[in-house]
C-alpha cells in the first residue's frame, strides 16, 4: 500500500514533511519520504494534501476491562477481595467485543494501556494493546507494568470494611512489603540457579512471580496518585527498590513539577475534562501538563476511560492547549511521549519506517484535536479498520 500527496507529522525527529509518501508492506511503514514516489502502483490512495498523523495511543485507560453500559457483570477492574494482587492480569479481564473498542478506533486511538483499577495498593499487570481485534492475544503488544495505587481509593475501598489498609501509611507499607517479598524471593531463585546442590527453590509464591519482572526493571511501576505528596511517596518507594516509575493522573503535579524533573520520572496526566470529583483531585488544573512539560517531565495524557470517554481522549489534548500547551505538545503527549512512557515506541507512535503501520488519514487543514474531526481513515498494522 502507498499514500501519497499528503502532508505527514512523522512525531519523530524528520518532524513534518509537507508533502510526502508511506509505503506500507506486511502491517509495516517500509518508508517515509518527501514528494511522490517514482512509480505509483495501482491501488494507492492519493491522501489529496490531507494529513497523516500515527495513531493516537491512550496511556492509561480501563478500556475492556470495564465493559460499556454494564454494572458489577462487566465490571473486571478490581480484585479488591485482597488488597495486594500484582499476580492480576488485565489480558484475562478484557473484552475485545466492547463497543468503546469501535468508539476508539473512529477517532484515530490504535492503542491503548489498559489496566487494572486502583482499589488495591497493588492491583495487578497493565497490558498495551491494539484497538482492532477479536481474540486479545492478537491484539497484545507488551506487557507494560504492574499497576499501584495510593491514597484517597484503597482507603476508601477498605476502611468500608474496617480491614487494612485504612490510611496512607497502611497502603505504604503494604506494598513495601509486597516488595520486600519479591527481592527476597528473586535473590533466593538466584541462589539456587546457581548452585542447587546446596540451596533449595523458594516455595512457589505467584505475587512474587509476577513482581520479578519489575524488580528486574524489565517493566515499570505504574503508581495511580493525585496529590503531591502521595507522588513523592512513588516515588520513595521507586527509589527504595531502583523500579522504573510512572505517575498515573498526577493532579497535583503542577505544585512540585521541577521535583518530579529532577528525578527523572514520567507522568500520564488526565483526566482533564471532568470535576475535582473527589477530595484529592481538588487541585485539578488545565496547566497541569504544561507545567510539567515546561519543566522537563515526560508527559502524555489520558481518558482514564471510562472515566472520560475513549473518543474523547484528542479533546482531553486539547484542553490541555487552553491549559497552554502546545499544539506539538499536545500531539506529542498522545503519540510518540505516551508510546515512550508504556515502552511501547519500538512498534508504534510515530511514522517511521520499521514501525507498525498505525496511522490515521484527515481531510486538509483538518485539525485532529478538534472536536468535530474524526479521520477519513485509519489504519491499524496496515489494515483499514474505519
């Protein structure tokens, strides 16, 4: 496949080509050039100066795994029968066959973080996935982290039910002995793979086995927090265990942005059109993304869908530019920065060739964060899928 004639944000470092081509082989960008391609072979689609963007991924959503229109049948976000449960896969609790799977994929969204909920201190593993697909396997692209969560939704969740943890120092400590667990677990595992004449195996313990990838750094802790002082906690427990960390929301980032930069740790922002609906996110600000990014954070933006509809998630962009950011930016924090935050960016987030061919198609002078745009076409591994 070839499209030509169009103006193409690459969101890598060729930055716009004003006029230029993508050939696409096998659900792969083979190549991305400047003017038209010395032949045209039949069957290409003349992008008639239109604009070519990758598609939009969503850093942190419940896509799937909370169900459109259900209650507690669809609902498969929260394993709170046990505050600490990192063994909890989302790929098991997804339903490719939501129709905000649809919903996504007419607004350009070819990829979504979709992850457990924050009732529990640890609620499991979040999973990067296509938004095309019928059997979630097929629509994998990686295992992203394990999900944490402080504050004000595991204190709620269980001081209903007078069980720990009821405050913050309780969530603290729950997953620092989560973790204390693991290493240990891990350095016993070592012992005996390397000598085990004289050492035994641990007994199997799969929380354990679920965190030694994220001990090992070979994926990320994601920590579900709003207020400054609970990011600064994330990132003591990070620092405590050498994780690689990410903030998820991080409302009150504004306030200590220059803290966050110099420890070098990443936020998905969002939800941003929506009420301060709970104590801690009382300071809620359209800045926030700008803020941080002024100061050098790593940032994209979220739906946190269903909290705010999927489809909503290039308007989420947009608030952020009233909030002052820049449109670049804003584009930047839901492709190429959000695919770097999940780790994702060797497959997807920008145009570049070698990557996987998930790229949406505008009209000309079409701005893609409006909330009247929709793509004429998206592609997702090089098929069209709306």
């Amino acid at each position: 496949m070839l499209i030509y004639n169009a103006e193409i944000y690459t969101m890598d470092s060729r930055g716009i080509i004003p006029n230029g081509y993508v050939s696409i082989d096998n659900g792969k960008i083979t190549a991305v050039g400047e003017g038209a391609p010395e032949s045209i072979p039949e069957g290409s689609i003349n992008a008639e100066g239109g604009t070519l963007y990758p598609g939009f991924i969503d850093a942190h959503t419940h896509l799937g795994i909370i169900e459109n229109g259900l209650d507690f049948e669809g609902d498969d976000c929260n394993e709170s029968t046990d505050p600490f449960t990192p063994q909890m896969r989302a790929i098991d609790g997804i339903n490719p066959f939501d129709r905000c799977f649809e919903e996504a994929r007419k607004r350009g969204i070819t990829a979504v973080a979709s992850s457990p909920g924050s009732a529990n201190p640890c609620g499991g593993e979040i999973c990067a996935i296509k938004t095309a697909g019928r059997r979630i396997d097929d629509m994998l692209i990686s295992v992203c982290g394990i999900k944490f969560a402080l504050g004000e939704n595991p204190k709620n969740v269980y001081n209903d039910r007078a069980e720990t943890p009821i405050t913050r120092m309780a969530v603290t400590a729950l997953i620092r002995e989560g973790l204390y667990k693991a290493r240990r677990y891990g350095h016993d595992m070592d012992s005996y793979y390397q000598d085990s004449e004289n050492y035994d195996p641990p007994e199997y313990d799969i929380k354990c086995e679920a965190l030694l990838p994220l001990m090992d750094r070979k994926i990320k802790a994601f920590f579900h927090c709003h207020r400054a002082d609970d990011i600064c906690t994330a990132m003591r427990i990070a620092k405590e265990f050498n994780l690689d960390p990410v903030i998820i929301h991080g409302t009150e980032g504004w306030k200590i942005a220059d803290i966050i930069a110099e420890e070098k740790v990443p936020v998905i922002c969002g939800p941003l059109i929506c009420d301060r609906c709970k104590p801690e996110m009382k300071g809620l600000e359209l800045k926030n993304a700008s803020v941080l990014i002024e100061n050098g954070v790593k940032t994209a933006i979220c739906t946190d869908h269903t909290v705010i509809p999927i489809q909503y998630l290039p308007l989420s962009a947009q608030a952020a530019v009233k909030g002052g950011l820049s449109f670049d930016d804003a584009l930047r924090a839901i492709t190429c920065e959000a695919a770097e935050i999940l780790g994702i960016d060797d497959v997807t987030g920008t145009l570049t060739a070698g990557k996987d061919a998930d790229i949406q198609l505008y009209r000309k002078g079409g701005n893609p964060l409006d909330l009247m745009s929709e793509p004429v076409m998206v592609l997702i591994n090089g098929k069209t899928v709306e």
